[in-house]
C-alpha cells in the first residue's frame, strides 16, 4: 500500500509540475527570475519522476535531488538579487554559496557510494543524509530571508511562493532527521513527501498569477486548468486508494465492489460537473479566492468584440448580438434591449430572455433617470428599497414583478441614452460590486455606439434612396419640359394647319410618342425601377439623327448632314436621349434663324450651334455638373445626362466652345461593322 502512494504520488508530482513548466514556457517572455523557476519546475519534475521509477534509495535520484535544490536555490537568489540593497549583501551570497556548495558535494557522494567498498557504504550514506539536513535548513534560512527582503506581506505571489518552498525543504528535514536517528529511511514519510509535493503544484501556480513584484505571469485559463488538473489528479489518487482499500477489506466481492465504486464515483463526478449552476459557482469562487479581480479583462474584451462583430449570413442581428455580448460578462443567461424612443423606452431585441418581452414600454422617468448620469440600477436593491427615492420612482412596477430582473445597464452615447439593457439573474445569485459597475459602464458606452453607428447607416441608407430619387427627378423634370416645348409647338401649329390631314396625321403621331415616353418618365420614378441597360447593337446613326432632329428641331432650323450608312455600337433608345438633349440645347442657344446643324460620321455625331458660346471655365467647372445653366430658367440637367448615358454606352462626350462663336458637342461611339438585324429609324 506504501509503494503505490510512493509510486502514483510521485508519478503525478512530476506530470504536474513539467505541466505548469511547460504552461510557463508556452506563454512566453523572457526574465532571469522567469527562466530559473522553469529550469526549477523541470529539475523537480526530473527528481519526482526518478523517485516514482527507480526509486528513491538510487543515486540516480540523489543526483536529481541535489539538482532540484539547486534549480530552486537559483530561482531564490534570482530573486533575491532584484532587491538593490540585497545585491550588495556579501553575506547572503555567501550563504548561497555555502548551500550550493553543499548540494554539490551532496551528489557527488552520491555517485561515490556506488564505488565504494561494501564496510564503507553506511558511513558514507550517513555523511550524506547528514548532508542534506544541511541543505534543508540552509535552505529554510534563505527563504526566510527571501521573505523579509523581497516579498512583504501585501506580494501575496512571493509569500504562497515562499510557503510552498518552506513547506518542500521541512518535509526534507523531517525525512533526513528520522532517516539518520532512526538508521533507517521511513516509507511513510517518502509516501508523504509525494502527497505533499503534489500539493505544492496548485500553490505555485496560483503564486505565479498573483506575483506581485514577481516578473513571472499566469493567465487564468492556466490556472483555472491546473487545478483541474489537480483536482482529476486527486480524484484518480482517491479512486486508486479506495479500490486498494476495498481490494484489501472486501473479501470475496471485492471486484463486484470495485466496480461499483468506480461506475458510481464517475457518474456522481459527471453529473456534478454538468450541471450550469456548479461550473458557474466553481467560477465565482475561484475568481473571489483565488485573484485580485473578478473578471480577466482582456479575455472578457475579446470575447466581448467577437460576439459584437461576429459575421456571416447565420449571425443574430446586431441588437440581439450586443445583449448576448453584455450578458456575456456577468454570465446573465439572458438580456433584453430597451430601445430609447420619444423620450419612453421601448421593448426591443432579447437574447434568452424568459417569458418574452413585455407589452409595456419603460415610462419618461427611467429615461430621464439613466440618461442623468448613466447609473446602473441594481434591482434587488431597489426591491429592497435600499436606493433613493428617484430611483425607486423611476423603475416601472414589471420589472420588479420579474424576479428574473437583475440588472439595468443603461446605454449612453455623446450624453444621449440610445437604450438599456435588462439582465437576467446569473445561476449563481450575487450582488453588483464595483468591478461589475465599472466594466458594465464601459460596455454600456461600446455597444452604445454600435447601435448609434447602425441608426446612421440606416439613416444615411434612407438619405441616399431620397438622393436617387430627386436625381431622378430631376432627369425627369428636364425631360417633361422637352415634352412640354414640343407639344407647345404641336398646339401652336394646330391653329393654323388643323384642316391640313398630314399635319393631324403628324399630330397624332406626336402625341402618341409623348404619351409613350410620359408613362416611360413615370415607370423611371417608381422605387422598382432600375436604369435600362441593355446591350450596344449597330446602329445606322444618320436616321436616328434625322428623327431626334424632326422631334426636337421644332420652328428652328436644324440641319442633318453626313455618310448614310455609318454605324456606331450604341443603345438606340438611350442614344435618342442623349443627342435630344443636345439638340434641344443647341435650339435653345441659338438666335433668331441661325441653324443648328447636325453631322454625321462613323461612330459619330456633332451637334454644333452659333449661340452665345460658353468660357473655357464654365466648360471646366460648370457644364456637366447638375442643376447649373447659362440660360433662364433651364434646368442645368440635359449635358450632365447626356455625358452619363454615353459613357454608360462605352462612348465619349466632347465640347468645344468659344464665347461669342458656339458650341460643338461631339458624341464618339465604338465603331461597328453592319450586320443582319441592324438598327434603323422607322
């Protein structure tokens, strides 16, 4: 029974500590205090697993004894020499020098007991456990010294630090006292060192996280994962001693027994550590015993931003995902947003929230209270009426109906309360302190913007659909007034050519084409209208032109020339608009009977007038900007579109202008070659 809690002790010893040494060396950095606590950690892994293999009795783990005192005596005098005034101490050195000095004589009669002869063996094995007594108590002077140089009582890491190592080197001493007075090594005591140097494990670890003026540093996942470790490492000892125990006691059923044991201690471990309500009490008292703080901040910040900034089409939305995420930081398995709105707040996403949001908003007056200086409300508090009067006024009658109501973190931006977030009561029950008050604050701030930023995105998104349709608009508008100065034209003629049957036959065809393109300006306004796009064709441009010029030309001279048959790539329907708009303008600009004229050429057209002309600036600057116009009352819309529909077709539109000239706008399409099913004028 003794050689097994030697054997399994020790075995786990060594696991225990390489896992913290390789915890250690897996999260980096660089220090002399640092460095020897790992060579530390691993010379006492080396010695543990040289006692639970071969045996403590064997000068191999003598040597590796004498190497695990050095390792720790370094790791103390690295220590040690952080301290100014204890650098300059020739005698602490001395004292350190002295010990290692003596450890290394230690292992070297180690070694030498091998060779000796068989009379000298016992002197010599005497002379070294005399040794080691030695070692243990130079020891435990040196860290007494450690303690009243480096690590006051506030550096809770060095004091467990100095606690473990005192705890290792008296087990020693105790073991090396009775082994030399009672000319024999006790197996209790080597059984108990094992047990005690498992127990040292989880002390270290937790005084390397609190460190204090220690440079050596733990995250708390480590921590939280060392002892777990530990504790399955006690459940299994547990388990092995027991089944020792029954195997011993249990006579004839000993196995039934055994087994039952096992099946039912596993199971009962199994559903303890399922259940939500344990691992969060576990959490709670580790985080309160265990570490300065509550919350593991940059691991929270993370988690935190994650769950705000998660991706993807399968995501929550962002409100339900800013709940989730202040949730998240008090273990609260539910939240409830309350969006700001007229001055009330409104129920808006949940995240787990039992029971569904409620049907009543929050009155002006929590509004009001949280968006006075942004105070977390606490509810149990004010069920307790342990709060001022204005607070217990201001939190509306159902949320202190709801016991699942726990917290109420409001949410401020630019001194503007957006909402508040209502948290569900965590598993395990506790009042806010003021980590919790500081960090919700903080996070109340954050998602705060999140959800402002998201309200101007949708703001902007609804100013940019009102843009495009006043863009819109305004196309439209320049095209009804085309439609207007044509039909104008057509009245104005009827009164003097009615009775003639080919100008109503003219009339008719006009006014078809302006009902048509009317219910086409129309059809453009509509929210479900995207801009025609179809695909460029051969067009024959000189009837085209002659068509645009007959429609547009009205009582004013406009006169078409060029190569019939030339042909250019180009959407009929949008190469109308485009060159209407010039013609229109060019009519427009021109005076009293100066032509416009019209030229055409393969994969082009210029519309060229005798007007007024227009400055080079106004051309640079002003021509194909929208809602800017030379002439009275014009729109400023027809070049800016015109120039929009070419380059939509893959063409260029130029101008050259010269005041008191004219004007000459070249429209430059992409040649094409004539083909069947060629675009013509009817």
């Amino acid at each position: 029974m003794t050689a097994t809690i030697i054997l399994w002790s020790h075995a786990l010893a060594a696991l225990l500590f390489a896992g913290l040494a390789l915890s250690q060396l897996r999260d980096g950095g660089a220090s002399v205090p640092r460095t020897a606590f790992l060579v530390a950690l691993g010379l006492t892994a080396l010695w543990a697993l040289a006692t639970a293999g071969i045996g403590s009795g064997e000068a191999v783990t003598w040597v590796a004894e004498s190497l695990r005192n050095l390792g720790w005596l370094g790791f103390m005098f690295a220590l040690v020499r952080r301290d100014p005034a204890a650098r300059r101490d020739r005698a602490v050195k001395t004292i350190y020098g002295v010990v290692a000095l003596v450890a290394l004589v230690g292992a070297g009669l180690a070694m030498l007991q091998v060779s000796v002869p068989a009379d000298l063996v016992a002197s010599v094995a005497a002379v070294r456990t005399l040794l080691r007594m030695m070692i243990a108590v130079g020891s435990l002077v040196l860290v007494n010294h450690l303690y009243s140089v480096v690590a006051p009582a506030s550096r809770g890491g060095i004091r467990l630090a100095v606690i473990a190592l005192a705890t290792m080197w008296l087990n020693d001493f105790v073991l090396y006292t009775a082994a030399y007075l009672g000319n024999g090594w006790p197996l209790d005591l080597i059984a108990a060192r094992g047990v005690v140097m498992v127990a040292l494990v989880p002390v270290l670890a937790i005084a390397v996280h609190r460190n204090g003026d220690w440079t050596l540093k733990i995250s708390r996942t480590v921590t939280w994962q060392s002892l777990t470790l530990v504790a399955l490492s006690a459940y299994a000892l547990a388990t092995v001693l027991a089944i020792s125990a029954i195997e011993t006691f249990g006579g004839a059923h000993a196995r039934v027994a055994q087994t039952a044991f096992v099946f039912g201690s596993a199971a009962a471990l199994l559903t303890l550590l399922s259940s939500p309500a344990v691992k969060a009490w576990m959490r709670v008292m580790v985080a309160k015993h265990l570490f300065r703080h509550r919350y593991d901040y940059r691991a929270e910040w993370v988690r935190f931003t994650e769950t705000l900034g998660t991706p993807g089409e399968g995501a929550p939305p962002l409100e339900a995902r800013i709940v989730k995420a202040v949730a998240d930081l008090t273990d609260s398995p539910g939240g409830l947003l309350l969006v700001a709105d007229g001055g009330v707040l409104s129920p808006g996403a949940t995240w787990q929230w039992m029971g569904g949001p409620p049907a009543s908003a929050a009155g002006d007056e929590l509004a009001a209270f949280l968006a006075d200086g942004g105070r977390i409300v606490e509810l149990d508090s004010v069920r307790a009426g342990r709060v001022a009067p204005a607070e217990l006024a201001a939190v509306p009658q159902w949320m202190l109906d709801d016991g699942n109501a726990w917290a109420l973190v409001p949410l401020l931006h630019v001194n503007a309360l957006i909402g508040a977030i209502l948290l569900a009561r965590p598993p395990v029950d506790r009042s806010l302190d003021w980590e919790d008050f500081d960090l919700l604050r903080i996070a109340g701030r954050q998602v705060a913007s999140y959800l402002a930023e998201a309200r101007a995105h949708d703001q902007l998104a609804d100013a940019r659909r009102f843009d495009e349709f006043n863009r819109r608009f305004a196309f439209i508008l320049h095209d009804v007034k085309n439609l207007v100065s044509q039909l104008t034209l057509v009245a104005r003629n009827a009164e003097r050519h009615a009775d003639n049957p080919d100008f109503r036959a003219d009339m008719v065809a006009t006014l078809k084409d302006s009902a048509g393109r009317m219910n086409d300006l129309l059809a453009r306004l509509s929210q479900h209208h995207s801009r025609r796009v179809d695909e460029p064709v051969a067009v024959e441009l000189l009837p085209l032109v002659e068509r645009v010029a007959r429609r547009h030309g009205g009582g004013h001279p406009v006169v078409v020339s060029g190569e019939r048959g030339a042909l250019a790539m180009a959407d009929p329907v949008r190469l109308e608009q485009a060159l209407g708009h010039l013609i229109q303008n060019a009519v427009e600009a021109s005076s009293g009977g100066e032509p416009v004229t019209v030229a055409v050429a393969r994969g082009s057209i210029t519309v060229a007038d005798g007007g007024a002309g227009m400055s080079a600036g106004f051309v640079r600057d002003h021509l194909f900007r929208p809602f800017v116009s030379t002439k009275p009352g014009g729109f400023g819309i027809g070049a800016f579109e015109a120039r929009q529909v070419v380059q939509a077709m893959g063409g260029t539109l130029d101008v050259v202008s010269r005041e008191g000239e004219g004007t000459r706008f070249t429209i430059a399409l992409p040649a094409a070659i004539a083909a069947p099913g060629l675009e013509r004028a009817a």
